[in-house]
C-alpha cells in the first residue's frame, strides 16, 4: 500500500511540476521545476520517500537558486547531502541558517557530524542542546534520540546504544 501511495504522490508531483509533459532529452537533463516551493517540496518528499535522492537533491538545489533563502529548504538539501556522502557541504549549508526555531537545523547538524564520522561531537551536541531544552516537539526528541543512539554505536559504546534503542523501541510500542 505504501509503495503504491508514493506512486501516486510520485505521479502527482510530476504532473503539477510539468516534468510529465516535458521530457528530458539527451542533450537536456536539467530537472524542471516550478515557482512553487509546495510542488519543489512534494517533488523532494517523494523523491526522498522512494530512495530517489538524486532527483530529490536536484530539486532542492534548483529551489535554493531560485530561493536562495529558503530555510526550510536548506534543511531538506542539508538531510540529503548528509545521506549521500557529502556531510561537508550539509554543514555548510546549515551554518547559513541564522534561526532555528523548529530544531531541525540542530537534528540535520548532528546528523552530518555523524556522517563525518564524528559521533562524540555529536553526542555532546545532542546532550547540550537536549540540557537547554532547545530539541523542540516529539518527532525531533525522537529523532535526536535515534541519532544519538547511532553515535553510541559510532564511538563503540555498544551498551549505551543498545539501551538507547531499546528505549527507543518501548517508545513506538507505547504510541
């Protein structure tokens, strides 16, 4: 059911960003995407959803220069920059965001500090951030969980991150 709903939302994106009415050739194989940032956003889920981050990345790199100032999707590119191997340029693009009231700029900076392999870095920065009450709502609490569960494992403190996921686990159960 879930692989047929992103179809659909797939589909979808494409029709309202008119890349199903424009193809691209072989001398043209620029993303085509539209004055919307909703659409670029539902392209970008979609995409992501689907393991498709080359198309989700190049739809989110054609929103910033269109939009140079969009946070929102300076954080999107951040994620996916940091799940393809490019967790440098994740962190640069999140040092550009001057507001982070949602704290998803702080889950996105872990996680490239992870993806750099530096996961006491991490661990601190969740612990600090957590301490001054800064990761905001239950899905970033979550997340900033899971992610220092991975550091645990990255700095070789099996225990902890079996505990972590543990805890982690008892979470999804009760909800």
């Amino acid at each position: 059911m879930k692989q047929y709903i992103v179809a659909v939302a797939w589909g979808l994106c494409f029709v309202l960003a008119g890349c199903a009415t424009q193809p691209a050739t072989s001398t043209d194989r620029s993303l085509r995407t539209t004055g919307s940032w909703e659409v670029n956003r539902a392209v970008m889920n979609a995409a992501e959803l689907s393991g498709n981050y080359e198309i989700a990345l190049k739809t989110g790199e054609e929103e910033l220069k269109a939009r140079p100032d969009n946070d929102e999707a300076k954080i999107v590119v951040a994620r996916l920059l940091s799940r393809t191997g490019q967790p440098q340029r994740a962190a640069s693009i999140l040092d550009s965001i001057q507001n982070d009231p949602s704290g998803k700029v702080l889950i996105e900076r872990v996680r490239a500090l992870i993806a750099m392999g530096m996961g006491g870095l991490a661990r601190e920065l969740i612990d600090e951030q957590h301490e001054m009450g800064r990761i905001h709502g239950k899905e970033n609490q979550f997340e900033a969980q899971k992610l220092l569960a991975v550091a645990y494992d990255l700095e070789g403190e099996n225990r902890k991150a079996q505990a972590q996921y543990s805890a982690l686990l008892a979470q999804r159960e009760e909800a």
